[in-house]
C-alpha cells in the first residue's frame, strides 16, 4: 500500500516592529560590517527555527564560527566578530562541553505550522470570509432556522466543518489523524498549565472539534491567555476542556479575546522564561555592583599610597562595573591607566 502524503512543516521567523530599534541591533549595526553582521544574525535566526532555536556544530568545520560560514555562505571572520558581540551581549549561551549554540532571541520571533494545519487555517479564513459576506444579506426566518437545524445535525454527527466544495473538504480529508490528536495533545497541556489542572491526555479528544475548526495554537493560546489574565477566579473554575472544545463559544472568546488585544500573545512558558532573564539580569547588574564596590575599596587604597589624600576618586571615576579590562589595567599597575585615573580626579574642582 503507498504511503500517504508527508504532512510537511514550515517555520518563520517573526520580527517585531521595533527590531531594528533594539539597542542591541542598533548597537551591531554601527560597528564596522555591522550590516553585514545583522544578515549574518537573521540568517542564523531562520537556520535555528527549525531546532528550537539551536545550532548544531556537526563537525564539518574546525569549530562552529567556521560551520556556520560553509553553511550560511558568509565568510568565516564576520562570523566570528558575530559570535564574539553575541556572546558579549548575553544574546547567544553555549556550554563548555558543546560547540553548539543557542539564540536566546529565537523563542520570540520564531513560529511554525504543518502544512495540514496550514490549509486548516486558510480554510477557516475562507469560511469567516464566507460567513461576513452572508451576514450583509437579510434572510428570512424560515432559512435562518433550517440552517440552525443543518449546524445541529452536523455538530451532532461530526467534529468536521460545514461541507464546501470539493478541494475545501480534500483538505480535512488529507489532514490525518495524528496531527490532529497531536495538536488537540499540546493545547490540553497548555491548558492544564494555565489553569492548574492535571487532565490526562487521554481526554484531549475534547479539543479535538477545536483542530477541526482550525484552530491554531496561537488561536488557543490567545483564548486562554485572555480567559486567564481577564477573568474572575470563580468563573475561570468552571471552564473546562469541554468548554473550551465548543466551536461556537470558542469563536466568541476569540473575538472578545482579539478586541482585548490578545492576539499573538506569549505562552505562559515563554513570560516564565522572560521572567526568569530578567531576574537573571537583576541579579548579574547587582553581582557587578558589588565587585565594584569591592575593587573601589581596593584601588582607593592605592590611590592613596600613590598621590596622597588631598584628593581621592570617587566611586563614579573609577571604571564602569563592567569594564573588566579597565580595572585589570589598575590592578596590574598599569602607568597609563593609573595617570589616566589620576588626571580625571584632578581635573575635578574639589
């Protein structure tokens, strides 16, 4: 028996409308070759959407700076420069046991979709189109209530959409039913996280008429963010996966949800994330500050032995916390940076 068609998937990236405005990138773009660098950074963007957000060194290279140059077509001493700002800025990590990288900015721009739900969605799209137009046109009592009739019977005997022509229904026939289970399997777990409930999967076939009507992941994520962000406490008990999986109410959450401004929203994972970088950051701010404070102390001290108390550097003229070459220069006795220090404190009134 042939085996059916692939269900291919297809990823993207998604750039803000600031990205360029980023200080990061704007920072990048003003070094020499920065433009350069910048396609380098979207290149390896789209080349880690694929492996959530990693790259893998395979060996073909010497080390991962010259992998990356053979596979993005880019020659390996901007790569490097690339790899070095990255690093500098906190936006790439790696461990010290792997070549491999990680893009800290891919969980935020980068999405996906299989082709199956791809057409799931055009599908829907098609349908809502379909639905405005027929919303301008009056109809009679009689047709209003035989099609209330036909979206009983069909909710009744079938998760399916309405029938359309024949290339819109192939498209659920071709669908399969892994991929549906699969994605109904991912929105339950995203329910049970932001709800706090531990519905096991075998009850995912209650969001199953959700996938069937082409509802995205992002769709779901969006309702339920704006369910659980804009909602009472008593009220959010009550909603259930079966709730959810109701076509109609969905439709009706989503619409509230997008006149709230929840549309393309984070996951809940992805603000935890955010939040723990940027308690990370916090604590990375703070440890440097104190290291200052600590080798003020230090080059105060010799400040004094060296030039007399008449005048003594303030805490503010000594280098940035995180200008570790400078103050390496200082504790080396370095001439240059300690005349340099010495001047700035004389040139201060008092």
């Amino acid at each position: 028996m042939a085996n059916g068609p692939k269900n291919k998937k297809f990823f993207w990236i998604k750039l803000r409308p600031d990205f360029f405005a980023d200080p990061y990138i704007k920072l990048l773009r003003r070094m020499a070759g920065g433009d350069t660098y910048t396609i380098i950074y979207l290149k390896m963007l789209i080349k880690s959407a694929e492996t959530d957000g990693v790259l893998y060194f395979q060996g073909a290279g010497l080390d991962i700076a010259e992998e990356l140059s053979l596979i993005l077509d880019e020659a390996v001493e901007d790569v490097r420069a690339l790899l070095a700002y990255l690093d500098a800025k906190k936006l790439i990590s790696h461990s010290a046991e792997s070549e491999d990288i990680f893009l800290v900015a891919s969980a935020d721009l980068t999405g996906s979709e299989t082709d199956a739900a791809q057409r799931v969605r055009k599908f829907r799209e098609r349908q809502k189109q379909q639905k405005t137009l027929q919303s301008n046109v009056v109809e009679t009592k009689s047709n209003d209530k035989l099609e209330q009739e036909l979206e009983i019977e069909q909710e009744q005997d079938s998760p399916l959409p309405p029938k359309g022509d024949g290339e819109e229904r192939a498209d659920y026939d071709n669908f399969g039913e892994a991929p549906i289970q699969d994605l109904a399997a991912d929105m339950l777990s995203y329910y049970n996280l932001a709800f706090s409930k531990s519905f096991p999967m075998t009850n995912r076939s209650m969001l199953t008429p959700l996938v069937m009507h082409g509802v995205s992941y992002q769709n779901f994520v969006d309702v339920v963010n704006y369910i659980v962000q804009s909602w009472s406490a008593e009220i959010r008990e009550n909603i259930l996966p079966k709730s959810l999986g109701n076509t109609k109410k969905f439709d009706k959450w989503e619409d509230e949800a997008k006149g709230k401004g929840f549309s393309n929203t984070k996951p809940i994972q992805a603000i935890l994330a955010d939040r723990k970088k940027q308690r990370e950051k916090i604590d990375d701010i703070n440890k440097l500050a104190k290291e200052q404070r600590d080798n003020y102390a230090l080059i105060r001290a010799e400040y004094v032995k060296r030039y007399g108390q008449e005048k003594i550097p303030t805490i503010m003229e000594t280098p940035p916390a995180d200008a570790a070459a400078a103050w390496r220069l200082l504790f080396e006795n370095d001439v240059g940076a300690w005349e340099f220090l010495h001047k700035k404190v004389e040139s201060r009134d008092m």
